[in-house]
C-alpha cells in the first residue's frame, strides 16, 4: 500500500516538476521575445532618431541663410554650414559662447536685446571687417511648453548683392541723368539764342545749328547705346552665329575709321592673316571691333592702332586692339568694362563718347561664349583683348 502510495507521490512530483519546468522555459522564451522586441523598437527608435537628425542637419545646411541655435545660456547648439561660411569659421562651434564664435560686439548686442524683447526682426548690420557685407539678421526667444525660455534662434542672411545692385541702380540713374542734362541743356541754350535774335545772324546761326545737332546725335547715340545694353542684359539676346571672316571685318572697320583716324594722326593696321575664321555674328563682331579701335583712336593719340591675333585657348581665337597712346592707370583698368565708367571724364565728353561701348563690348563678347580683358603700361599703351569660338 505505502509502496502504491510513495509510486503515486513520486509520479505526481515528477508531473509537476516537468510541468515547472515546461512553464519556467515557456516564461524564458516570453521573457526572450520581450526583450528581442523592446531591442528591436529601441534599434528602430535609434534608426529614426539618426535619420531624423540627418535630415535636420541637410536641411539645415540647404539654407543659404546663416542659421544658429543658442541654448539658454548663451552656447552654441548649432550652426549651419551656411553660417559658418558667412562668418568665415572653421573651427568646431558647438559649446562655444556666440562672442567666442562671431568676435562682433554689434551681433552680441543684437542676442542681448533679444534677451530683453523677446524678438528682433529685419536688422541691417554692416560689417566691414567680412568684406564690406551687409547682414539681415532675424533673431526669436526659443520656449518650452511651459513658457520657459530654452535658447535662441538667429538667422542672418547676407542681403550684399542686393544692396549692391541698388546702389548700381542709383549710380546708373544718376549717371543717364547727368548724361541727358548735359546735351539738352546745351541744345535748350542755343535754341534760346536763336529765338532771342541769332537767326538773323546767318553765320551764328549756322554755328548754333551746327552745335545743336552735334548735342543732338550724342543724345541719340547714348539712346541707342542704353537700348542695346538693356537688350544685352536681358537674357533674351539672340545672335546669329555662322562662319565669319575676322581679316575682312577688321579691314571693314578700319575703312569705315579712316578718316578719323586720319584727323588724328593715327595710322590703322591691321595684321590678320586671311585665314583666320571665326564663329561669330558678323554685325556683332563688327560692333565689337568698331568700339575698341574708335576708343583707340580717341585715346591714344597720334600714332598707331593696331589690330592683330594672339595665342587663345584650345578652340578660342583671341583678338587684340593695341595702341601705342598714353596708357591707363592701373586703379582704372579694373573698371573700364563698368556702365559710364572714363577714366578722364573732361577729354571723355569732349571726345562726344556715351560711357556706354566699353560695357557693350564686355555682354556681347560673352553672349559669344568669349572673355574680354585690357592690358596697360602707363606711357607704354594699351591693349584690348577679346576670345571667339574658332571656326
């Protein structure tokens, strides 16, 4: 009996113990998939976490504005490449105070106003010391949900160009201005003359006719000029390229200048192999070649103008106008492709010139897919050089 009883004991603690342990492995493997899926979720969170930090850093560094994020204690938390481009920095940012980074009292001024109004909306900096730039700068208190201040977010965006363009807007409206008063003011004066009793003067008369349509063709020239240089710059220009002969448009030209070459006791020559070709639209080129030997002429006084071919690039055919006149100052080349730029403004407007040609030469030149450039030695002369396709 007792043996039937301890068999029964010991085959019902068997039963249990295996079925301890079948719940013990069951438990295991739960406890297993738990935590395989809570790793899981965690790597999936990390994952989005990192692409989510990618995203914000490309994004952030697609802006062409300057982008940097403060925290509440003044520290860098982030900055954009775009920032660091405009400040000039290299080094690593993060962590560093915002006068540590920038070195301008005028910006620290700018986040310690901010820290009082709470925002700071289109102020305009120049900085002198980044290139004479000119700086919008937007500034806003960074708040949590409670309403605590976190940091701050300033943005600056570099408003250069549009300052220079406004100022080249300015000049150039002053200049047109100055440029029409001048000719009509003489026109209106001589016409006043005639009509207070020099016509009946034939000789006078005469000379006063003769003035006014002198001051009269200027005004149409720098029309015309003005026309063609809006055209230029309009992006719409078409030219009609085909294969262009260079010796015979240079001998075009030179014919055409003879007479007032002659007048000024300039010899014209033109040393351009007859088998020089070029991809070009012949009226343009002509235009071209006219402006620089006519300035040639003006300028270089007695002497000789010459036209000839250098050594261009691989597919380029570059031509030169060479004088033998008193040459330009070296603070003056850089400008002489510039709208009404002359360096001797008295002898520019004597010489009747609108200001204009040189900064015509300069677009149609590179509409032709050429550059344009002068070389000069003060006392030595002058030479104008400009690249064409080859044909």
């Amino acid at each position: 009996m007792w043996e039937l009883v301890s068999l029964i004991s010991t085959a019902t603690a068997a039963g249990l113990f295996r079925a301890w342990l079948s719940a013990r492995a069951e438990a295991k493997e739960t406890v297993d998939r738990i935590r395989r899926q809570a790793e899981a979720e965690r790597a999936s969170r990390d994952r989005q976490l990192r692409q989510a930090e990618v995203e914000q850093v490309t994004l952030l560094n697609s802006m062409i504005e300057g982008l940097l994020v403060l925290d509440e204690g003044g520290r860098v938390r982030l900055a954009n490449e775009a920032f660091a481009e405009l400040f000039r920095l290299k080094q690593t940012l993060t962590g560093r105070t915002l006068m540590e980074v920038v070195r301008l009292h005028e910006i620290q001024e700018i986040y310690e106003r901010t820290l009082v109004e709470g925002r700071v909306h289109g102020f305009e900096l120049e900085l002198p010391s980044l290139g004479n730039r000119f700086l919008q700068i937007n500034a806003a208190m960074a708040m949590d949900t409670d309403g605590n201040r976190r940091g701050m977010v300033m943005v600056f965006h570099d408003v250069s160009r549009i300052r220079e363009l406004e100022a080249t807007r300015r000049d150039f409206v002053a200049n047109v201005s100055h440029e029409l008063r001048t000719p009509l003011s003489m026109i209106k004066g001589y016409v006043e003359t005639l009509i207070d009793g020099a016509a009946g003067n034939p000789e006078v008369a005469s000379k006063f006719l003769h003035t006014i349509e002198k001051h009269a063709d200027r005004l149409t020239f720098l029309i015309e000029d003005l026309l063609t240089l809006s055209h230029l710059e309009s992006g719409q220009f078409v030219i009609n390229v085909q294969r262009t002969d260079l010796s015979e448009k240079v001998e075009r030209v030179c014919e055409d200048l003879f007479n007032k070459a002659e007048a000024a006791g300039t010899v014209l020559v033109n040393e351009v192999s007859a088998d020089v070709w070029v991809r070009a639209d012949s009226d343009r080129l002509e235009q071209v070649l006219s402006n620089l030997v006519d300035n040639a002429i003006k300028y270089g006084g007695a002497g000789r103008v010459k036209v000839g071919v250098g050594e261009g690039r691989p597919g380029m055919v570059e031509v030169t106008v060479t004088d033998t006149g008193p040459g330009i100052p070296a603070d003056a080349v850089e400008r002489l492709f510039e709208r009404f730029f002359r360096v001797d403004k008295a002898r520019s407007r004597d010489q009747g010139g609108t200001g204009l040609g040189l900064a015509i030469v300069k677009h149609i030149v590179q509409v032709h897919g050429g550059e344009v450039w002068v070389g000069s030695v003060v006392g030595k002369g002058t030479t104008f050089h400009f690249t064409l396709p080859s044909a």
